[in-house]
C-alpha cells in the first residue's frame, strides 16, 4: 500500500477499444474532481505527427527523435478537453480511425513507450488522478490505488464504435467496425511491450449489458471505498 499522496489517489482504467474508457474517465472524473488522463490521445498524437512526417510505424530511431520533441498537453473547455501536440489543437483529427489503427501499431514500438510512460508518471504521480489507457494498472502506475478493467463484448463495443461514427458520418457497415475491434484488440493484447491485460489487482467490468450510470455507480462506490480506507490511516 502507497503513502497517501499529495493530491488523492491514483485511478487506472485499462481495457480495449469500445469499453467506455473515456465516457467513464470523464464522468467519474467529474464527481471526484480528478484530473482526467486519456493516454491514449498521447498515443494517437504521436501517430498523428510521425505521418505528417512520414515516418515508418517500425522506425524506431526517428520515432524515439519525433517523441523527444513532442509536448501532449490537455486543456480544459467547458465540459471537454482539448488535446494539444506542440501546442497544436489535434483533438479532432487524433480520432479518425485511420489514426487509431496507425496508433495501435505505433503504440508497439519500445522508445514510443518509453517516452510517453516518461510523461504518463510525470503527470500523475502526486495523485488526483484517473488514467486510462491499456498498461495503466500493469506498467504506469502498477502501485495505483484503484484499478478497473472495463471490457464489453467484441460486438457490443463495435456496435458502439459503429453508432459513433455514423453519427460523425463516417460510412463504416457494422460489420467492417466490429472487424477493425478486432483487430485492434489482437494487436494490442499481442504486441511484446506493455500489451493490454488486465492487472492482477484489477476490479474487472463487463459492461456489455450496463448502461453508463450504472458503471459509474460501481467504479464511484469503489473509489470512494478505497478514500474512506486511506482516511484511517
Ligand atoms: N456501457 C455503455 N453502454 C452503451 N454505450 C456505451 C457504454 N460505454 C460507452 N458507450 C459508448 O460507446 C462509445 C465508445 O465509448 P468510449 O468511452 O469512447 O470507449 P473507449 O474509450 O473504451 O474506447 C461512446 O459513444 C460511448 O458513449
Ligand atoms: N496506455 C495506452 C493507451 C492507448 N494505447 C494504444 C492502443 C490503442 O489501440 C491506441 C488508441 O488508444 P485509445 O484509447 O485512444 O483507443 P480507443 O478509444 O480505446 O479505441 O493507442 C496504448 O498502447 N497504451
């Protein structure tokens, strides 16, 4: 068990594509008045800068130069934040899903781990913090306080995946979504460095058949279990 840290706890929220991750990091976020940290926006900016500078998913000597330049920052606008890369707003063009499968295989790569492990940690060791990500609970902050690993069905997440693209009027059938899930679940369980698994000490959730309250409401009970907990000492 940590010392209990400057700022509160650390939450880690791990799991594949489609989960909920970041619908239930912003929530839960806002009830504790954490700071949100989506490491996979970093991630996605990395892709985003290493194809406008045409740079190969397996070149690890220019990527590891691209991340050493690279500032990801997050700035709150009203009820959203925004993703900055060296200072730039990439919050829109960081989600297509032609960048989330870019990220999926750059995401591989040892020196892009590295680098942004390096500024994961800088970001949330004194606490007050929800991270999510696939390695949070595993490499980052495996002394977090509070781990979840959030899971749905392969089906269930592309139909979700599927929804949010139509409503962006993105033409993906159904079915191609549920594929890209797939294939986006194999690379990231398969890849040697920090692949995503569920921590030992992780309190899984298949939300296949919950509604998003309803797993706020079991992770916010189980947050505010743990801080009552740290309060005795
Ligand atoms: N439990 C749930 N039930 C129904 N829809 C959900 C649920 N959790 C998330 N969603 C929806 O699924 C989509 C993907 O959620 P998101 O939070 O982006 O997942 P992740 O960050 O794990 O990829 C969003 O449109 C979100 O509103
Ligand atoms: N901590 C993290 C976060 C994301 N990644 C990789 C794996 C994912 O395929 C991509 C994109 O992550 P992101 O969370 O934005 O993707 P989803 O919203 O879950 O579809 O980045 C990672 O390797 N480690």
């Amino acid at each position: 068990m940590s010392a209990v840290r400057e700022n509160g706890v650390i939450v880690a929220i791990d799991g594949p594509s489609g989960a909920g991750k970041s619908s239930l990091t912003k929530l839960l976020a806002q009830r504790l008045g954490y700071i949100h940290i989506d490491t996979g926006a970093m991630f996605r900016a990395v892709a985003l800068m290493a194809r406008r500078a045409g740079i190969a998913v397996d070149d690890d000597a220019r990527l590891a130069e691209l991340c050493r330049g690279l500032e990801v920052s997050f700035v709150r606008d009203g009820e959203n934040c925004r993703v900055l890369a060296n200072g730039e707003d990439v919050s829109r063009e960081i989600r297509t899903e032609e960048i989330g499968l870019l990220t999926s295989a750059i995401s591989a790569r040892k020196p892009v781990r590295e680098a942004l492990l390096t500024m994961q940690r800088a970001m949330g060791t004194k606490g007050g913090v929800i991270l999510e990500g696939r390695d949070i609970g595993t490499v980052v902050f495996p002394d977090a306080e509070v781990k979840f690993f959030l899971s749905a069905s392969a089906e269930e997440r592309g139909r979700r995946r599927y929804l949010e693209l139509a409503a962006r009027g993105d033409q993906a059938t159904l079915e191609e979504t549920i594929a890209k899930v797939i294939q986006r679940d194999k690379q990231d369980e398969g890849r040697e460095h920090a692949p995503l698994r569920q921590a030992e000490d992780a309190l899984p959730i298949d939300s296949t058949t919950l509604s998003i309250d309803e797993v706020l409401a079991v992770m916010e009970n189980a947050v505010r279990e743990r801080l009552a907990q740290g309060d005795k000492g």
